[in-house]
C-alpha cells in the first residue's frame, strides 16, 4: 500500500523503530532457566526426627522420648543437590530442586507399662524398657519456593521441602525390667538386655518442613556462584536444620 499522508509516513516509521527496538528488548526479559549444582553440611540438633515425645497408650501405659545425653547435643551430616531456577531477570524467580541428604540422631526411649497379670500367684505386672537409640538418615528432599533479591548479591529463599526417608538405619542398646507382684512380699524379676541390634527402616514416614535459604552471590568463570545458610523447620518431625554449602551455575 502506497503511503500518501505525511503523518502516515511518520507512523510507519515510529512502528519500524519500535519493531526493532522494543521487541529485542522484550526477549531480554523473556523467562530464563538456570541450573545450579550445589553441596553442603548440615548440623542438627541431635534430639530431632521425634513426632511425639510423649504417647499415652493407654492407663498405666506411656511412652516418653528425650535426649539422649551421651550421644552428644549436635550432629553432622552432608547434602548434594541439583536446582532450577526460572523468572525474569532476578528480582524474584520461582526455585525448584532435589537433593539427597544424610542426617543422624538420637534419643532415649522409656516405656513403662502398669497391668493385672495372668501369672499364676500374682496379681500386678509391671514392665520398664529403657533403650539409648542412634539413627543415621538417607533421605531424598525435594523443594519448592520463590527466591527474592534483597541487595546486588544478597537473595533469600523461601521454600516447602519434603523430606522422604529412603533408609533408616536404627542401632538400639538398652534392657526391659519386667516385675510381678501381689499383695503381699512375694515379687519375681526378670531382665532382658538389646546390645547393639540394629534394624533398617525403608518404608519411614515423609516429612513436610519450610525452609530459608540466605545465598551470597559472585562470579566464578564467568558463572553465577554462591555461598548460602540455610535453616530447615519440620512441620510433622522435630527436626531443626542447619545447612552451610557452596551452589554453582553450570548450565543458563
């Protein structure tokens, strides 16, 4: 089509330069994928992966969990990951990942049951179980947050994790106390010892928990690197964390 009018003219000129200068800057900001690598070590509260630290069973019959003293108050463990991140620019982005990680804990087990018995020549039972528990973790966590840029360098992630459980290794030591008595002196004591038996769990109970990640970042090769603290909180398990690692960019 001819273009006659002068101020057509103008027009199509102002649509030729906003086809070659808008446009190429729309596409500078079209959703970018970035992948990260990232490992690191975690500290926890040793007293963790506990979901009730008491359990009433029934009358006479309770189930409490505490620290376990000699195990010490901390513990230490590793954690290897792969992340995605995507979004404009990076003021705020959407951050996804996997990782697998290895956590240990302990606690002390009390169990103390009071019942009639059935035992010929006594009325009254009762049963003390005392067990010291260590158990070591391999789990598979996978997230899901949004990561903001506070300052330059400085970014924040907040994040849901599931933390799924893919063996449990659980070593026991301790005794059971069984005592019979009646109404009168008469009494008789049994005693059963567990040295070191070890069970492995593979089918323990997921765990829902919230996350927030600080990251420091720089460049290192001409890629995005950063150093990052973490805390992790259950929501189902007593379970505090402590993550200090290092995240690369290998892929964007």
């Amino acid at each position: 089509m001819l273009i006659r009018n002068k101020n057509c003219r103008w027009l199509h000129l102002c649509l030729l330069m906003l086809n070659g200068l808008i446009l190429p800057a729309q596409s500078d900001t079209s959703s970018r994928l970035r992948w990260n690598v990232n490992a690191g070590l975690i500290f926890n509260n040793t007293f963790s992966n506990i979901s009730e630290k008491q359990e009433v069973l029934s009358e006479g019959s309770v189930i409490n969990r505490t620290p376990y003293d000699s195990a010490g108050k901390y513990s230490a463990g590793f954690s290897l990951g792969l992340e995605a991140i995507t979004g404009k620019g990076e003021k705020l982005n959407a951050a996804f990942g996997i990782s697998f990680s290895r956590t240990s804990a302990a606690h002390h087990y009390s169990y103390v049951e009071e019942s009639p018995t059935t035992k010929t020549g006594f009325t009254r039972l009762k049963r003390s179980t005392e067990h010291d528990i260590t158990e070591k973790y391999s789990n598979i966590n996978i997230h899901a947050g949004l990561r903001n840029r506070i300052t330059d360098q400085i970014f924040l992630t907040s994040a849901f994790v599931l933390n799924k459980p893919l063996r449990v290794r659980r070593v026991t030591n301790g005794y059971t106390e069984t005592i019979y008595s009646s109404n009168g002196p008469l009494t008789e004591t049994s005693m059963s010892y567990l040295i070191n038996e070890e069970k492995i769990d593979k089918k323990s109970q997921a765990n829902l928990s919230l996350r927030f990640t600080a990251e420091y970042q720089f460049t290192l090769n001409e890629q995005p690197a950063r150093v990052y603290l973490f805390r992790n909180f259950g929501l189902i398990y007593t379970l505090p964390w402590w993550g200090l690692g290092f995240s690369y960019t290998f892929k964007s």
